[in-house]
C-alpha cells in the first residue's frame, strides 16, 4: 500500500464523511501510539486492545465533529484521539472497579473469600478517582499549547524531537511548553489540595 500524502487532519475529515480508506490510514498512522498509551494505562495487552478497538469505533462514529480550531485554541488531531483513548482506557478502569466491588468471591465452602491486598479498597479508589479529577482539572487549565506538549509528551510518550514534529513547533519552544506546563500543573495541584 502506498503512503496516502494526506494530513492526519485531512484524513480525519474525510473519515467523517465515511471514506474508509481514510479511516484505514489513520488506524495505520496511530494504532502504535494509541496502543502504547492504552496499555500504559491498562497494564494488559487484552485490555489495551479492547480499549482501542472502542476508541477507533468513536472515531469512525464522531470524525466528523473534530475540529482543529475550539474557541481559539488549536486542537491537534493526535491530541483529540489520544482524548478518546484515554476516555475508553479511564471507562475500562471504572468498569473494573465496580466489577471488583460488587463480586464477592466465594471460598468452596460458600463462605467469603479473603480478598487480600490485591484489590484496592473503596477507599484507595475513590482518593485514585479524585486525584485523577483534580489532575485533570488542573490540565483543562492550562493554555492550550502547554496542555497539548505534555499530553503528547506524557499521554502519548512521545520524546521533545517528537513531540516538536507533531506539534509542527521548534523544539526549544516545546521543551519551554512542557517545562512551563509542568510548573502550571504542580503549582495547580498544590493550591487544589497537594501534589498526588
């Protein structure tokens, strides 16, 4: 197959209008990276695949609704579908949470099983689920370049090189974004309640 010229952009809109060609290149063009976040998230390569797999479907489902530009602020298109990655990985995780709370197991008794500390308390998730908010918060906060530098950076795992070619920016502004991005976040999570 040869390699489609157009942009991840380009693709992107073509896919909302129902070109499944364009849909196969941005699979091909992204698969990698999505999976590699979906697994940093999910820690199992089961998990991660599922969770992509609904990813690409909200992508096929919602390309048409990306848009590059929002209330001023450039939205890349990595960074829209790194949002949808990591919104089907969190889905995941809640999902397994709230299996792990309602299943009891049993021992062959029928008496309860001892959990043991493999399963996180009520507790520890929902502390996991507020710091998870208030990162998040912190990051909605951000200009729109710093908070998209470091979810490339940190979401995604890209190095400053790459992090500067998909943004299309030099790489000493980068390295300064995510630099002024990481003071912003820490000083956020400071003032909303302490670090994580």
């Amino acid at each position: 197959m040869r390699d489609d010229p157009r942009s991840l952009q380009a693709l992107l809109a073509d896919t909302g209008a129902g070109d499944h060609a364009a849909f196969e290149e941005v699979y091909r063009r992204t698969r990698a990276h999505l999976f590699g976040l979906a697994l940093r998230m999910l820690g199992r390569e089961q998990a991660a695949e599922d969770a992509l797999q609904e990813a690409f479907v909200s992508v096929w489902k919602n390309a048409g609704s990306y848009r590059s530009n929002v209330g001023g602020e450039d939205i890349q298109p990595m960074t829209w579908l790194i949002a949808i990655v990591r919104n089907k990985a969190l889905d995941s995780l809640r999902a397994q949470a709230r299996r792990r709370e309602t299943a009891l197991p049993e021992n062959e008794d029928g008496t309860p099983a001892d959990i043991g500390p493999a399963s996180p308390s009520a507790l520890e998730l929902f502390t996991e689920a507020a710091r998870s908010l208030r990162i998040e918060g912190c990051m909605q906060a951000l200009d729109g370049t710093h908070r998209q530098s470091l979810a490339l950076a940190y979401y995604q795992g890209l190095s400053h090189t790459e992090v500067a070619a998909q943004m299309g920016a030099p790489l000493g502004s980068v390295k300064a974004w995510i630099r002024r991005g990481l003071d912003k976040l820490k000083a956020c999570l400071a003032a909303d309640g302490g670090a994580p």
